[in-house]
C-alpha cells in the first residue's frame, strides 16, 4: 500500500507538476493566437513523444513493447490525447485561458460518472456531493448575460468535451495494470493519439508550416509548453503517483486551476470577478470531495 506521506522530493516534484500545469493555460493561448489548433496539436504531440521515448532510453526503459496491451493504449490514447488535445485547443482558442482551465480541472468528476456509469463503481454519498457541486460550479461560470457560455457557447462545449474525454481516457488509464514504465507509456500513448491529429493538420492546415509568420512570443510559449507542461510534468507526476497514494496525489490537481486562473491574470490580464472565484471555490470543493479518501473503494487519478 502507498503512502499517504510524501519524501521532499516527492513534494518538490509535485510541486513541480502544479506549477508547471497550473501556469501552462496562459502559455498556451498566447500559442494559439497565432498558431492554429490542428497545426499546433499535431506538431507537439509528435515532438513530445520523442522527448519522452528519448529520456526512456535515458532512463534505461526504452520503448517497451505494449505487448498484450495494444487495445487498452489505443483506446487511452485517443481518449487522453486525441479527444483532449484537438477540443482543448480550440476551446482555448474561444475561451479566457482561465475559465477554460476550470472547466478542463472538472475532469475528475467525468471521470468519477463514467466509472459509476460504466464499470459499477458504487457512489457514495461524498462523490455524489461533488458532482452536485460540480455543476454548480459549472452553472456559476456559465450562467448570466455574462456568463462563459453567453460569450462563447462553443468554446465552452469544446472545453466540456475535452474534459469529458480526458475523463474517460483516465477510467481505462486507471483501470489497466500497466506493464509499461512510465515514460514509456507517456510517450507511447503521445505518438498514437497525436498520429491522426498530425494527419489532420497536414489535410486541414497545409504541409507548409510558416514559423517566420509566428512572433517570438508564440513560439517561445510553444516551447515552454511542450518542455514543461507535457514533457517533464507528466514523468513527475508518474513519479508522484509511484511514491504515494492516489488520493494524496490526486487532491494537489485542485490548486492547477487555481494557478490557471492566477497566471492568466498576470500574464494575459484576463479579468477576476466574483464568478470566476466562486467557479474555482465550488470545483475545487467538488474535487475534494471526490477525491477524498475512500473507504474500501477504488481510487481514481488523472490520466
């Protein structure tokens, strides 16, 4: 059983994790400005999966064969990284970068839904409270002449889905005894979902890529995005996870859309009113309650 303890190294990477998430939502709307969605989806994920597979190699796991697991990859992959990276891209390019990673950090809650829905899990009386709450997040955000969705109806739609996705993916993520280390799998699960939304942009976009059209702005962001947020957070997080229990873990994501929100005041001056902090205080308040331990129940934590 892990602990619910964690080495300071543990609590460095973590933080390490929420920062690093937490700050990418300004970052990647500065991206998009300029960068269209599919051309921008379909050059990280292929960038990163050679990252990852690259520091496999260093960290002497190389790329492990998913021998007997290709159905469940597959299936993650295009959940985790197709569904979630083509809809997150194009609702940021619609949405304030912080709304939208507070709709994006509802995860948790699909993902709570699909495994009652769909493997049997039993509710209890704490999750079924934060979907209640949840919601009413949701509705706060969304609601009133000058709600999110009054603003941008797409944009929102588009950031629910890739929440809705990313919760999905994150049930047969968690639901799979993975014989694939960590960056391994990261890298893997990058490169098989990332292929068709390469594939896309190529048709939709053009093969020409004109980066000299690009300001230094969006593509030092880009970079920041790629090195950070997707290629060294996530083997942190694998690390975080293999140190200490899924509820401990789980429960640091509620301060990313908190960060979220923070820097995209900071760095885009995206206002904060009364809506957004009462957003932030019921999701997060919902996530707790999901993600809080519980008793002889299976656990379960982003993707």
């Amino acid at each position: 059983m892990k602990s619910d303890a964690l080495s300071p190294a543990g609590l460095l990477l973590l933080l390490f994790v929420t920062l690093g998430w937490g700050t990418s939502w300004p970052f990647l709307k500065i991206s998009l400005n300029e960068i269209p969605p599919w051309t921008f989806r379909g050059l990280i994920a292929p960038v990163a999966a050679v990252f990852l597979f690259g520091i496999a190699y260093i960290l002497k796991e190389g790329m492990t064969n998913p021998r007997g697991q290709w159905r469940p990859l597959i299936a993650a992959s295009i959940l985790n990284i197709t569904g979630w990276h083509v809809f997150s891209a194009f609702g940021i390019t619609l949405l304030a970068s912080g709304h939208a990673s507070i709709i994006a950090y509802t995860m948790p809650l699909w993902a709570i839904l699909f495994s009652i829905i769909f493997i049997g899990e039993r509710p209890t009386v704490k999750r079924l409270a934060g979907l209640v709450l949840g919601i009413g997040g949701l509705a706060v955000l969304l609601s009133g002449e000058f709600g999110v969705f009054a603003s941008s109806p797409s944009g929102t739609v588009y950031m629910l889905l890739s929440a809705i996705f990313w919760g999905a993916g994150t049930v047969i993520h968690k639901r799979t005894q993975w014989t694939i280390p960590p960056a391994s799998l990261a890298g893997w699960q990058l490169m098989i979902g990332g292929l068709p939304v390469t594939i896309a942009a190529l048709i939709i976009d053009g093969p020409t890529l004109e980066p000299s059209s690009w300001s230094g702005a969006a593509i030092w962001s880009t970079i920041y995005v790629l090195i950070i947020p997707i290629v060294f957070s996530w083997i942190a997080w694998f690390k975080v996870v293999a140190g200490t229990s899924v509820t401990v873990a789980t429960v640091s994501t509620l301060m990313i859309p908190v960060i979220g929100v923070i820097s995209a005041n900071l760095v885009l001056g995206e206002p904060v009113g009364w809506r957004e902090i009462v957003a932030l205080v019921l999701v997060c308040g919902a996530l707790a309650l999901a993600l809080s331990r519980q008793e002889s129940k299976p656990e379960i934590s982003p993707s």
